[in-house]
C-alpha cells in the first residue's frame, strides 16, 4: 500500500498506458529511441502500445504506428513481432477501416520482397568479387579454400547464401504465411489474399522452394476446407469465431479462388512436382461444384489453356491433346472476337496435338490408351480425365475421330492437313519421308506449330517401318537411313529403331552379320504373310532416350 504524502513512483505499466491514451506520444518516443540506435526499444513500446486490452478506437495516427513499427519488424527480421502486431492492428481495423489494414498489408509484403531482393543481388556481387580475387585461374583451390573443406563441406557459394540470402529468404516466406493467416477468412480483403497467395507462388517459383511450396498449398487447402465446411453447415448452427469475418461463397469469391489455384498449377509444372499437380486439379474440381452455375466460359478456357503446357512439359501428350480441344471448343464458341487466322492456328494445334499422341500397336489388339501398363496409373489417369471433364476413357483413336467429326480438316492450315492425309491416309512407304519433309520444315518455321516437329518426326519414322513392313520381309538398315536422310539422323538415332523394333512389338527381328557395323544390320518380320503386317508404335519420348543412350 502507498504512503500518503509519497512520490508517485513511474513503472513502465504507467508510461504504456500513458502513452496509450496519446499514441501521438507513442511514435514520438519510439522515434527517439530510434534515432539513438535503440531500435530494439522502439518496437518493444510500439508492441505494447499496440497490444493493449483496453477498447481502442480506430485513429489515423495507429496507422502511422504501425508503419512504423512494421519498418522495425522488417529491420529488426522479427517475424514474430510483425505477425503479433498484424493480428492486434486486424482486430482493431478490420470493422472500422479496413483500407487501413489493407494499406499495412501491402507495405509489409512490399518491403519484405524488396529487402530479399536486395539479399539476392548483394549475393551474387559476393560472388563476384570472391572470383575476381582469384589470382591464378589454373590453381584448382586457394589455400583458403582447402582449409575451409577440412571444416565444412559448404561451398563458398553456399555459404555467401546462408549468411546473406537465406535470413531474408526465411523472413519472406514467414511474412507471407502471416498475411494469408491473418486474411483467410476476411471477405473485405478477399482480394489482398488472393493476390498474396499469388506473390508466394511467384516467390516459391523463383527460388526453386519446393518444401515451401508443398506447405503453402497445403495451408491454403486446409483455408478452402474450413470455407467449405462454413457454407455447408446449416444456418443455425454458430458460426465458427474464425470465420466471422466471412460474408459466404460469391461468383467473385469463387473466381478468386480458380485464379489462384491456376496460378498454384503454373508453379506446380515450374517445379515439377506433378503430384502436387493431381491435388490442384482436385481442388479446382472442388470449387467449381461449389456454385450450382457452372464457371465462366472465358474462366474455363484460361484453365484448359494452361493445362495445355503443364501436359506437354510433363510429356503427357493424350491430355495435352485433349485440353487443346477443349481450350479450342470454348474459344472458338464464346469468343466472339476470335479471328479466322486465330481459329485456324488454334484448329492446326489441336490436330497436330492428336498426331503427336504415341500410338500403341494395333496388331496386338490392345487399346490405345497411353497410360494402360499399370491399373494403380490407369486408374488414377482416368481419375484425372473425369476431374478435367474429359472422356472416361480418352484415346488417340476416339480423339481424331471426333475431331474428323467435326470437319477440323476444313479449319486447319493447308500444310497441316496435307500432314493428316500423309501421315493417317496414304500408303506410300517408299516416298513418305520425301513427302513429308517439306511439310515438317514448314511447321518448323511457324511460331506456335514448330514444337510439334519432334514427335511429328518420331511418328514419320515409325510409321515408314510399319508400311515397309508390309511390303518386305526384311530391310536394311542403310537401306532405311538412305530413305529418311533428309530428316539428318544420326546413327545413334537410326539404331535405337532397333531396340523399339524387338521391344515395342515382341516379333520383330534383328539380324547382324559378322562385320556388325550398323549398314549391315537388318530388321526382318518373321510373321509377315501369316498373320498380318508388322505393327510399330510411336514410343514416348522418354523410351526414345533410353533407348538411343543404350544403343
């Protein structure tokens, strides 16, 4: 108890609550503290000043405060302060301003980025001035070096990295689980999430952070799940304190949210985390059934055009086929704008994207699904398919077959066609490289159809051996190469043929004489003239490798 007639005694419980009242008096304090290197003080007062219990009213000033002490935060690589005093500013502004709050937001991630790529840059001139110190270029090590191997296995790269780069690596990433902690449940801010879930997809993809990566999708699943829960549950049962700033699903919302998990599925192919992939492909079916309407045209079509490039650098070529028409059917039916040389590039895609599917053998009567070695991946593909509204059972076969169906051959550009009819029509195994050729260096000149010349060629190959097949018992490989010579083959090239030969169809043969050079070996049919032609299939582009590394 307090003695009448005492001093009044200043704790530093009094000062905060003083300083409370006033937060004029707050900033101005911490910007004495500041100027006198005592940065550490000054974001310790603005903590408590920003975390006091007592009711406080949203004022101008509390946003200066917490520009301020976000600055600290950021100065000081205290995430943990900067999450704190995120919620407490949230709590205080989120009903009565949030423009303010949205203000703070941005002024965080902003200068968190900005201070990362400052690390970045400062890392890579360490590096440059640790190689110009290099005095003598021909000496394996310096002396400094192989002392620093005895001691560690880091390079110096490695370490200028861990020293320079990764604190603020570490301080991003922790910056923007905050923000998508903090904003998970705010419709008012809807789009500052969206767009920071977004900046961390870019942060992830930039420098290659696959285990953050991994963790941010599985952080904004668990965020989708809990909005799923709340709009499912009927409206008498309590909403859930988290969610209280959540005003329920909307067309905008959900298109926010497709927006985002597209941009989730362009990092995924960046990164090549293609079961990461599958699960974004299911999240994206799930928001779609969250509407009974179905996704904008235009929505859709953003979609399957970006599925169209994550299945072609996965190697995937049936899906990427099939989401070129899928991408073509929307643009060419709601695109009123789409012009006739747009249609026609986009119609000569798709047709060569079925081409370039590998074709399984048909001689042995099986299907010619790509993916139908495996049931565990045959189920899991036509899992896909359904997810991506596909055919149940997609193939190469049924694919061109509804393409033909709907005249595409009409749509396509001449050389295109011609490809078609030489490739799929014509029986000319003699003359079919010859044919052909001009065709493929046509493509190669055009800006969207040159990727396809790859698989096109594989596909020319493959099928003049099936055709000569038809019509000789056996055929030399000088023979053969004299035949695709303008396609410039290598002989490592021509004989990985050999391999695909025994082990894609099972009865080929082939035979070599004692001198064993490549012209001399040949490729026989045993079975020709008792059950049929010899069938070759066009292998994926992996098995072609392997193939040709083995020969």
């Amino acid at each position: 108890p307090s003695v009448a007639g005492a001093p009044k005694r200043w704790t530093a419980t009094t000062m905060s609550n003083t300083y409370f009242m006033k937060p004029e008096n707050a900033l101005k304090r911490a910007t004495e503290y500041i100027n006198i290197g005592n940065k550490k003080g000054a974001l310790n007062l603005l903590h408590d000043v920003l975390s006091q219990r007592r009711i406080k009213t949203w004022q101008k000033s509390y946003e200066t405060i917490m520009l301020r002490y976000i600055d600290l935060c950021v100065e000081l690589l205290d995430h943990m302060r900067g999450k704190d005093g995120l919620h407490q500013y949230r709590n205080m502004s989120q009903a009565q301003a949030p423009g303010s709050l949205e203000v703070v937001i941005k002024h965080y991630v902003d200068l968190a980025e900005s201070r990362a790529e400052a690390a970045a840059t400062k890392a890579i001139a360490a590096e440059k001035a640790a190689a110009e110190r290099v005095q003598d270029l021909e000496a394996e090590a310096t002396p400094e070096s192989i002392m620093m191997s005895t001691m560690t296995e880091e390079s110096e790269k490695e370490r200028t990295d861990r020293e320079l780069l990764v604190p603020w690596l570490k301080f991003l990433w922790e910056t923007y689980r905050s923000v998508l902690d903090i904003l998970r449940s705010n419709s008012k801010l809807e789009i500052v999430y969206h767009k920071t879930a977004e900046r961390a997809f870019t942060f992830c993809g930039k420098f290659k952070r696959k285990t953050e990566f991994r963790r941010l999708c599985e952080m904004l699943r668990t965020h989708l799940s809990n909005l799923q829960k709340a709009g499912a549950a009927p409206a008498t049962v309590a909403t859930d304190k988290r969610l209280r700033g959540w005003d329920g699903w909307t067309p905008e919302s959900i298109e926010l949210h497709l927006q985002t998990r597209f941009k989730q599925l362009e990092i995924t192919t960046e990164l090549e985390l293609w079961t990461e992939g599958f699960r974004t492909v299911e999240d994206i079916h799930s928001i779609m059934h969250i509407s009974k309407k179905p996704p904008k045209a235009k929505l859709m079509a953003t979609y399957y055009q970006k599925l169209t490039k994550i299945f072609w650098v996965s190697e995937n070529y049936l899906f990427h086929a099939y989401a070129w028409y899928k991408y073509f059917t929307l643009t060419e039916g709601h695109n009123q704008r789409l012009t006739e040389d747009e249609r026609r590039d986009m119609a000569s895609n798709v047709l060569l994207a079925a081409l370039s599917i590998p074709k399984l053998n048909e001689a042995t009567g099986r299907s010619d699904k790509i993916f139908d070695t495996d049931d565990i991946a045959s189920a899991k593909n036509q899992r896909m398919a359904t997810l991506l509204g596909f055919h149940s059972n997609p193939t190469r076969t049924g694919l061109i077959e509804e393409l033909l169906a709907k005249k595409i051959l009409d749509l396509v550009i001449p050389s295109v066609k011609a490809l078609y009819e030489q490739l799929e029509e014509k029986f000319h195994p003699l003359d079919m490289v010859k044919e052909v050729q001009p065709t493929l260096a046509e493509l190669s000149a055009h800006e969207s159809l040159d990727i396809y010349v790859t698989p096109v060629t594989r596909l020319l190959i493959l099928r003049s051996l099936r055709q000569l097949s038809t019509v000789y018992h056996s055929v030399r490989i000088s023979h053969f190469k004299d035949l695709v010579g303008k396609l410039n083959l290598s002989d490592n090239e021509v004989g990985s043929l050999l391999p695909l030969a025994k082990h894609t169809c099972g009865r080929a043969r082939t035979h070599r004489r004692s001198r064993a050079s490549l012209n001399d070996e040949m490729i026989s049919n045993p079975a020709q003239g008792i059950r049929g032609p010899l069938g070759l299939q066009c292998p994926p582009v992996k098995q072609i490798h392997h193939a040709s590394t083995n020969t």
